[in-house]
C-alpha cells in the first residue's frame, strides 16, 4: 500500500509543479557586490541574513566581456547589481568594460539596478553616463511586501517529490545571475549558493546551456523560497526562515563556504 502510494504521489507533485520555466540566454545581471547599504527583510542576496563585503574584480568583468564576444554572444540586456552596484568601488571602470561589448552589440542595452537610496549613492548615479539606462526602486526602508525567499520548499511537505529543475518565473524574466563564483540561473540561486557552499557555479559561459542550469537548478531551487511563487504564495513583510536556511545562515556566520571562483 505503502509503495503504491509513493509510485502515485511523486508524478502527481512534479506535474503540480507547474510548467518548466524557460531560462533566458538573452539577458544577465551581473552580481558585481554583494554589498548594499540597506539590510531589508527577506532580501534575496541574503544581504542582511548573511552580509558579505565581496566584489567581481575587473578582471571577472573583463573575462565575461571577452567571453561574450569570442562566442558572439547575443545579449538583449546586460543589468549590473548587486547588492548596491554604486557601491563597487570600480562601477565606472567595470561601466568602461562592458561598453567593449556594447560597441559591437549596439542592440544591447546596458543597465543599472540600484535601490537609489543614500547620499553616496546618488553621488555615484551622477556620475554614471548617460548611454546607461538607471532602474531605480528607490528604497526608503528595509521593509517590503517580497517573497518568503528563505522559506526553503524542500522545508514543506507539499513541495517534497517536486520538479525543482522547472525553476520559477524569475529564470525567465532576469536572465542569467553570475557571480565571482560563475554563472546560475538567476540571481537568487546564487545568493543559495554563496551562503550553503554547494559550489555549483558554471565557469565558463560555453558550458551554460538547458542541461547545465537543469543540473544546477535541481539543486539551488529546492533551497529558494522563489520557487513556491508557482503556487501564488502570499507576499510577506515579516522576516521568516525555515529550518535549512536557519541552520545554513548559522553555519555561515561561524565559517562562510569556500566556493571556486570565476
Ligand atoms: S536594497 Fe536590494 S540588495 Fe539591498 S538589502 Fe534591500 S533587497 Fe537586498
Ligand atoms: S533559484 Fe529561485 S529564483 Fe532562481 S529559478 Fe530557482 S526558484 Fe526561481
């Protein structure tokens, strides 16, 4: 009986787990820091649950702008953020980089993703070119209505058995999210990655295809409260955190993952 139920039960989730989300070759956000000057609620880069001061260097920025153009990668968009992207002490020279780009993919659009909020980083906006488009969610405070990111679905019995390769809309909408760690799926992932140290970043932007991001997403998706958006799950302003996260938010505090870089 027992059996029967498992054999029943397991098709049954994964089908419930909705369509498979397409992963968007077109678009990245480039994770430049990790650093942000606000600490909201819930954030998906685990800035306040696991703060981070870590940077792409210039030779990150300058290894995915070759890469780009040796495998004549079309991009629609190319977003930096972060954390607070202003913040990384080089935006203007990594702005100057990917400009190489651009000058050969004039279609590309180059973006800014900041949460506009301070004295310094509206000093640093000034000074950002006016070819750059700014998106600006001007934040005034640390909290807002946003996903229970660090609701982990493998946490709840109803997501156990589900199809984490199908990611969630995010995949889709954002594009890619590299790191100083390599490529994921999204931006979200890999802030799991950073703070449970699966270390499952792609290194090389020839390897990011439907297969690799499967195999990360299998992992990373389990972990991230995104997921359960595919179930029109409610919105919060409370801080919450389910067990896995708690104890990897715990274990990052005594000793952070070591992950291979970029
Ligand atoms: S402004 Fe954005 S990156 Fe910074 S803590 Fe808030 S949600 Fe996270
Ligand atoms: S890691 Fe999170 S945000 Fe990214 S595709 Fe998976 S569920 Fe969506």
């Amino acid at each position: 009986m027992k059996i029967d139920y498992i054999k029943i039960k397991k098709p049954l989730v994964r089908w419930l787990s909705g369509v498979r989300w397409k992963s968007n070759f077109q678009e990245i956000e480039l994770e430049i820091t990790t650093f942000c000057n606000l600490k909201c609620y819930n954030c998906d880069r685990s800035i306040r649950q696991a703060p981070s001061v870590e940077c792409m260097s210039l030779s990150q920025i300058q290894k995915f702008v070759r890469e780009s153009i040796n495998l004549k990668w079309k991009w629609n968009k190319i977003t930096l953020l972060g954390g607070e992207p202003t913040l990384h002490p080089q935006i203007l020279e990594i702005v100057e980089i990917i400009r190489q780009y651009t000058n050969l993919n004039p279609n590309c659009v180059l973006e800014i993703a900041t949460n506009g909020y301070g004295v310094t980083v509206n000093s640093v906006l000034k000074k950002i070119p006016g070819w750059v488009s700014i998106r600006n969610t001007d934040k005034t405070s640390i909290i807002h209505d946003f996903c229970s990111y660090n609701i982990a679905p493998i946490d709840l019995r109803e997501y156990r058995g589900a199809d984490f390769t199908k990611g969630c809309w995010i995949t889709t909408a954002c594009g890619l999210g590299p790191t100083k760690y390599g490529y994921y799926s999204c931006g979200a992932g890999a802030s799991v990655d950073r703070v449970f140290g699966f270390d499952v970043g792609i290194k090389k932007l020839k390897d990011v295809g439907n297969r690799s991001l499967k195999k990360q997403m299998k992992i990373i998706c389990s972990y991230c409260g995104h997921y359960k958006k595919n179930r029109n799950t409610k919105r919060t302003r409370e801080e919450a955190i389910s067990p896995r996260w708690a104890n990897a938010y715990s274990g990052y505090r005594k000793q952070k993952p070591v992950l291979s870089k970029y």
